[in-house]
C-alpha cells in the first residue's frame, strides 16, 4: 500500500507542475488586466456574484464558472496554454536522454498522417454522438454549451494552442506522466487512474464522460505500444479538428 501511494503520487508530478504553472501563469496575466481595465472588474464581480446567487451547490458554481472564466481570460487563455505546455514538453525532452531527435521517417511521417487522419474521425464519431443525444435530452445540451466558448479568439492561435500545444502537453501529462510510473504496480489500476482524472479534469460534466472514454483508448494505446506519439497524434487530430470546426461554425452563424 506504501509503494502505491508513494508511485501514485510521483505519477502526479507532471499534473502538478502543469497545474501549478497554468495558475502562476493566470495570475501574472490576469491581476493586471483586472487593475488597468474597470470593465474587467465589473464582469467578473457582477459576474461571479450572479454565478453564487443561482448556484445551488459548489458544484454548480465551478461549472457556472466555465463560461465567465473563458470570457474573462479569452484574451491571454492561449498565451497560458502556450507558455505552460511549452515549458512541460521542455522538461520532458530534457528528462528523456533516449528520445530521438533524427528526423522521421516517410514511413513515420506517412503513420503520423494516418493516426491524425483518424483523430478526425473519432472527433466526427464523438460529435456525431453528443449531437444525438443533445437532440433527445435537452439537459445535455445545456451541460455541453458551457464548454463551447473555451475555442475562442483567432484561428492560428486556437489551433497552436488546444490543437497542438495542448494535446502534446495533456499526453506527456496523463499518458507518460501517469501510466509510466503506475503499469509497474497494476497496469490497469494506472491505465484507469490516468483516463478518470483525464476526464474529471475538463469539469464540463459531458466532456468529463467522453474525455474519459478518450483517455482510456490513449492509455490502452500507449500501454500496448509505449510509443507517446501514438496517442498525441490522435489528440491532436481531435481537437484541431474541433478547433477548425468550431471557428467555421462560429462565421456561419
């Protein structure tokens, strides 16, 4: 049980760093947008306040919180995604005395296109699903709208930022942080432990179920064939993919 707790543990070092970095990081940006710009400070008062009042439960005050947060950190949420993803995929290389620096293969190349290719589709597969089920249960679409403002702002930024950077980082987090120091106690205790909390960190209650279900087909991938890249193209080819859906949606409508 010690060895457990002291390997689960350790395997939070990456989240942690990450977490602690993403928060430094809102800090230093957002403190001195809120003392230079008043309207900052009226929305998130007025904002948060509102938030509390309708809010039945601590619950619903973090989910309610979403969409303010994003309105209020929309114009440097990138910039934090960027600067903290960066830094921990740093470390990362820098930790990895064996990762290969050569350049791919076109074999690699023409795998990677493939893997990216059906990152695509499983976001279609997952959209298509999520579409259905708001369409029969209207509770689930007011559940998943507050997490439809997190792709916001321009285009090149979002896809940098949630397309690349961030399925890079959240791989290198979950996936090598987690399931590489856990599958020596239990394989499947550390493939669960890292697709459960993969889930329960994107709040949203319909993107905890499917970010879950994801983290645990990229976990059982990366478990079966130790190769990161595996899992990081498939997230990639995810979110970019919903980023650029999202931002022609967005001009459509």
């Amino acid at each position: 049980m010690k060895k457990l707790i002291r390997k689960t543990l350790s395997a939070n070092a990456y989240l942690s760093l990450y977490i602690l970095l993403q928060g430094i990081l809102s800090i230093l940006f957002f403190v001195p947008a809120c003392l230079h710009d008043k309207n900052s400070q009226d929305l998130f008062y007025h904002g948060m306040s509102a938030i509390y009042e309708n809010s039945t439960s601590r619950f619903e005050v973090i989910l309610n919180s979403v969409p303010l947060m994003t309105e209020l950190f929309s114009d440097f949420l990138y910039q934090i995604i960027i600067l903290s993803g960066m830094i921990i995929i740093f470390i990362f290389c820098c930790r990895q005395s064996d990762l290969a620096w050569h350049l791919p293969s076109r074999h690699a190349f023409f795998s990677a296109f493939l893997l990216y290719c059906a990152g695509i589709g499983l976001n279609l597969v997952v959209s298509t699903i999520i579409h259905v089920f708001c369409i029969l249960f209207p509770m689930v679409n007011i559940l998943n709208s507050s997490a439809d403002s997190i792709v916001c702002g321009n285009l090149p930024s979002a896809l940098l930022a949630v397309g690349i950077i961030g399925p890079v980082t959240e791989e290198i987090v979950f996936r090598h942080g987690m399931i590489r120091s856990l599958k020596s106690i239990n394989p499947i205790y550390a493939l669960f432990y890292s697709g459960i909390l993969f889930g329960l960190m994107h709040v949203n209650p319909v993107q905890v179920i499917y970010a879950g279900v994801l983290g645990l087909l990229f976990g059982w991938l990366y478990l079966k064939t130790e190769k990161l890249s595996i899992p990081i193209m498939l997230h990639i080819g995810i979110n970019s993919s919903s980023v650029i859906i999202s931002a022609f949606a967005s001009m459509l409508s």
